[in-house]
C-alpha cells in the first residue's frame, strides 16, 4: 500500500478510534492496539512531514450534543506515551537540553483509567463539572459530579477568584461489580469495563441512575486559575488539595529521575492489588516554573509522559462457544477456553456478549484468542489470532432453538430472545432467584442450590409456587440436605412477604431496567399496584426519572406478563403506597440549586424523599418548587422565568417541616 494511502487510512482509523472511545463509550479495541496504531501513524508522517488534521494534532473527540458544552480555561491536553525505560531515558535528555544547570524532581503517580474531569470553582465555590471532550470544550455534567460525595463542594482555605482543579472518575472494582450484577438481574446490557461504567454513568442523563452508583475520583492537576493563586509546584498543589480535603491518591510520590524509575516498578507491583484500574503511570516535573520553560508541542506537554504498562492479556485455545439464557430471555455467547491465569483469576469461560461480538470477532472452536480481564475482572477475548489458524477450527453454530426449553428463539437486532418466559426453565430460575433476592422479597433460606433443586422436582413451575410449598413438606424434609428446622425456618420467611410493600413487589417482579429506584418512584406515583398495571406510556412518562425506554419496558413486560402476575396476586395482599401524615410534599417535583450553610445538598433531597417529594435535576413546567442557595446558577433564571414557587435557605426549615 503507498504511504500516501496508509496514512490516510490510519487517519480514519485512529479518528473513528477517538470517537468510540471518548464520545461514545464504547471502544473497540484496547489501549495497546491504540496505541499500535498511533504509533505507525506518527511514524509515517514523521516521515513525510505531514501534520495537518491529524488525529496526532488532536486530543479526544468531539463533545456528544446531549449536554451543555463549556470551553476549559486551560486545554485538558493528552500526554505522549512511553513504554520502557529506554524511551523514558529520552523523554529526560529532551528536558535536560532544555533545564540546564537547574536540578529536576519528579512526581510519580498511577495513572488512572476513567473519564477525566475539570471542576471551576469561583470564589472557592463549587460552580462547574467539565468532561474532558476534545480538549477545548467539553461537556458540563455538574449536577452529575455533585452526586459524588467526597468532592468539595466549597474550598474553604487559600481559595483563588477562580480555579480549575482536574481528576479522574472511576469505579472502585467492588462497586463495578455489584453494578453489572443489578444490570444482569434488571435484564440491562453490562458494562464491559469498569472505564465504560464510569464514563457511560457520569454522562447519564438520568440522575437517578447516577445516585444509585458510587462513582469515586482522585484528583491530580492544575488546570486555568486566577492569578492569585501563590502555588509553584506539584507538590505544593498536592497539599493544597488535601488540606481542603480532595482526594488524592496515596501512591504520589517525588523524587529524582532514579526515583521515578523505582516508583514506576513499585506502582506496576501493587497494580493486582489496587482496588481501582489502572494502565500505567504519569511522571511529571514538579517545578511550575521549568514546566513554563519546557511548554508544550502539538497537543501534549513536554513536562510530563505517560508510562503505559503492559495489558493483562494472554492467548489462550477455544474449546467451545456455548449459549446462556438470561433471565428476560436474552441468550448469551460465551466461549469456554483452556483455563488461563490472568491477572491472578483462572479464567475457563468468557462472555463474547452478543451476535455481533461474534462476528466482529470471527471467532471459531479451537482458535487461539487473546484473552484480557477487562478492569483485571471481567474477562474478554480482544482479538483471534487467525494467522496460526490450522484447519482444525469449526464455525460457531448459532442456535435456532432456546439451549434450556428447546422453544424457537427470535433474533433482536445483535441479540437472541427466548420468550416463553418461565416456561423455560433457565429464565424460571433466574426471575425467581431475582424475586426471593435480599433487595426484593428478602426471603431467607433460598439459594442457587435449592432453587435449582425445587425446579427441578416440579415443586416450583413459576414464582407464585413458592408461596404453596407447604404442601410439599413432608418430601421437603425428607430430602437429603434438607433438614426439618431449615424447612420451617423457610417456611416461616415465606410466609412473612405475603403482605410485601408496593415498591418492593415492584421491584421484584424483575422489570428490565426497573431497580429500587424506580421501584420506589413508581410506588409513590400511582399507589396501588393496580393503577400502575393499567398506567398507560403517556402515565409513565409524567415520572422524571422514568424515559422512553423504560416506559416501553413496563408496559411490554405487563402485555407478556413473563411471571404470571394473576397467579401471585392470589397468594399475596400487596400493600398500597400511603402518603403519611409527615409526607406534605407527596409527589411535588422539587430542584435544588446552588449551595447552603446549613444543609449538603445530599442531606436536603434525602429529607425530601422522606416528606414523599421527587428531588429532580432539572427546572421544567412540571417542577413544583425551587429550593435556592447561593450562586444558583441558570436555575434559578428559567425557574424565575416560568414563574416557579421558590424556597430560598432562610425558609427551608419550615417548607420541608423540620
């Protein structure tokens, strides 16, 4: 191929790459193939002396339309990469040529694998969260970041008129866990990493969904401020932080070039260990004043570079490619794979997600694939070796027939559904795993073991059964590791959820897309668990936190009715929502804006729950009040335009009867 069209291609690539990644959430490929093909691409037109609209040129992708866009006071600038102490070494001759006769330290810390932010605070408040985008402008998800609990929401020593202060979102690998887990049970797509979950939850219109996930951050770096801020250095900035109690990551340390060299190692070493992801390290000059001297080239500055560290990827050979099936029905690819220790997991299968993973992958039985634990968790296979293809690979067979109930499957879109509901024994298990589950009906005694064992004897045919195993108890307790106190202690919880509240039988019933949250929003809206059965799309809609999709979703799942819902009301006596005699604010859409002395924003919507208020992000004709602290914000101007009641802090106490 000419050089010419190489780069051209590169160019288109390396740019629909950018898109995926920092616009879409959603890459292809991972860090080091990125990084591959960045690196040809530099290479080439090194070469030829070609620069213009070059990916190169360019730090991220354009911001997304569906948030306010905001220009960053300082550029939020990409570092160039390293990836071995020989290149390091260059990276400090090029700071030498430039530093003479002046001694250069160091600062050493992880470098995270998140969505960056840049918080704006003025006159120390709190007052703009901006993601990354291309650089220059990015997206403005402050109400978002604010959900965040250990961000300031005031900097309450040496506050400049005005600074940015930038950081890293991510999850810790616990929670991202526990996320993809409540994902599986609501029937949603998982994310695949924990980057992914970070960057798709932070630009989530729905606040709500925001609330319910713990999303973590560490802050880093100095971005525009006034001028009088008397900081010069990285580490004085560092302490500046921690002082007005941003958190900073403990493994940051300073030193000279042979320190950064052993600091690197040291991070590399806990990287198994750490609670969060990480792909490398940032080395840094900290003197303010040498990095104004080295400055900066194209979209990077020549006083800092990232040290990337090596994938936890190994090859390992498929054995199989098998077919899972969810409880809404969804069946899921896997492949299982001679066990491969990564990262320190064995792994043996790994999910391929969906049909047009497969394709995209061309995956075959006994291919040899590169196998990666996505956030060192979740395992996935990022590329199949074709080149050492020997013949002996079969193609996947796609099954036409559900792989648990043998029921014809139906293609949606890249995925396949079984929807004979709890007819088929796969979805049975995993609605009434979901329905018995501490988060919903809370029913102790049952777990995967036995409800596999109460299938398969015919006792449990669909979730109300449950509620008529009694019938069954003298087989019960006769059964080998069934003991008779364990039988009446299940027994006894059973029967303890026949009058279950109205948004924990909501929950319960395993709604895609449908959580606590939602559970509780729609509970407080329609009260009775009939007006909710017969709610229509335009009904659903009226709840804030309740879009397109998830109103399709409840009104779908009571058309097919996958769990019998007839038969469970005869066993139980849901409970009505009752608005109490403390619930004044029943139903009102409240927005709070600005900051208060007296309350955290936080502790305000947790008492307006309470009082039976919707707490809501954003000021429409539906809003009923708004609540107004300082520096409001454009808020407090459309409020004032659509003539909205406000609650300013002085009357807080007596709006929410405190």
């Amino acid at each position: 191929m000419p050089i010419n069209d190489e780069i051209k291609k590169l160019r288109e690539e390396i740019d629909r790459h950018n898109k995926l990644y920092h616009t879409e959430d959603n890459p292809e490929i991972t860090d080091a193939e990125f990084d591959a093909l960045y690196a040809r691409l530099k290479k080439l037109e090194k070469k030829l002396g070609l620069i213009d609209s070059s990916p190169i040129s360019k730090v991220g992708s354009k911001p997304s339309k569906n948030f306010e866009k905001h220009d960053h006071l300082k550029p939020m600038l990409s570092l160039s990469n390293v990836f071995n102490f020989e290149e390091f070494n260059k990276f400090e001759e090029r700071i030498n040529k430039r530093i003479i006769n002046e001694e250069i330290i160091y600062s050493v810390e992880p470098k995270f694998d998140g969505i960056g932010i840049s918080l704006t605070y003025e006159n120390g408040n709190l007052v703009r969260a901006v993601t990354r985008g291309d650089g220059i402008t990015g997206e403005v998800v402050t109400e978002n970041v604010k959900t965040i609990d250990n961000i300031p929401r005031k900097i309450e020593q040496g506050a400049p008129q005005n600074i940015e202060i930038r950081g890293e979102i991510f999850f810790r690998l616990n929670d991202f866990e526990k996320i993809n887990e409540q994902l599986e049970i609501d029937g949603s797509k998982k994310f695949v990493s924990p980057r992914n979950a970070a960057a798709g939850t932070l630009r989530n219109l729905d606040l709500v969904t925001v609330k319910q996930r713990p999303l973590d951050v560490f802050f880093y770096g100095l971005g525009g401020h006034s001028l009088d801020l008397n900081i010069q250095s990285q580490k004085e900035f560092l302490k500046f932080l921690e002082i007005n109690d941003f958190p900073v990551n403990e493994l940051v340390s300073f030193g000279s070039k042979e320190h950064a060299r052993e600091s690197v190692d040291q991070i590399l070493g806990s990287r198994d260990s750490l609670s969060y992801e990480i792909d490398g390290a940032v080395i840094k000059v900290n003197d303010f004043n040498q990095q104004n001297k080295l400055g900066f080239v194209s979209k990077a500055p020549r006083w800092a570079i990232a040290w990337k560290f090596p994938a936890s990827e190994k090859y390992s050979k498929v054995a199989d490619v098998l077919f899972s099936v969810g409880r809404t029905g969804i069946v899921t690819p896997y492949a299982t794979i001679e066990p491969v220790l990564i990262s320190g997991a064995n792994i043996s299968n790994v999910t391929l997600h969906n049909l047009d993973e497969v394709k995209r992958l061309d995956i075959k039985v006994n291919d040899t694939v590169l196998v990666k634990r996505a956030g060192d968790v979740i395992p996935q296979i990022t590329k199949v070796n074709a080149e050492v293809r020997d013949g002996s690979e079969k193609v996947v067979n796609i099954p036409e027939f559900c792989p648990s109930c043998g029921d014809p499957l139906k293609e949606e879109g890249p995925f396949l559904r079984c929807d004979v509901g709890m007819k088929c024994p796969a979805q049975l298990l995993g609605y009434f795993e979901h329905f018995v589950s501490r988060k919903a009906m809370n029913i102790d005694g049952l777990g995967t073991k036995i409800n596999q064992h109460l299938i398969d004897l015919g006792y449990v045919k669909e979730v109300a059964d449950l509620y008529k195993l009694r019938k069954f108890e003298t087989e019960l307790k006769s059964l080998e590791g069934f003991g008779e106190k364990s039988i009446d202690n299940l027994f006894d919880s059973i029967e303890s959820t026949r009058s279950p509240e109205l948004e924990t039988f909501i929950n319960a019933l395993g709604m895609p897309e449908v959580g606590e949250s939602t559970a509780s929003a729609l509970a407080r809206h329609f009260k009775s668990f009939d007006t909710l059965r017969l709610a229509k799309y335009e009904d659903l809609m009226q709840i804030d936190s309740i879009g397109d999709v998830v109103a399709r979703n409840i009104l779908e799942f009571f058309e097919s009715d996958p769990v019998g819902i007839d038969n469970l009301l005869q066993e139980l006596n849901i409970n009505d929502f009752v608005v109490s005699e403390l619930s004044h604010l029943d139903g009102k859409r409240i927005v709070i804006t600005g900051s208060f002395n007296e309350f955290s924003r936080e502790e305000i919507k947790d008492i307006i729950k309470e009082k039976g208020g919707v707490p809501s992000s954003g000021v429409s004709p539906n809003t009923d009040f708004v609540i107004l602290g300082e520096n409001p914000g454009s808020k407090y101007k459309k409020a004032m335009e659509l003539g909205i009641e406000l609650v300013t802090e002085d009357k807080i106490k007596n709006f929410l009867k405190l």
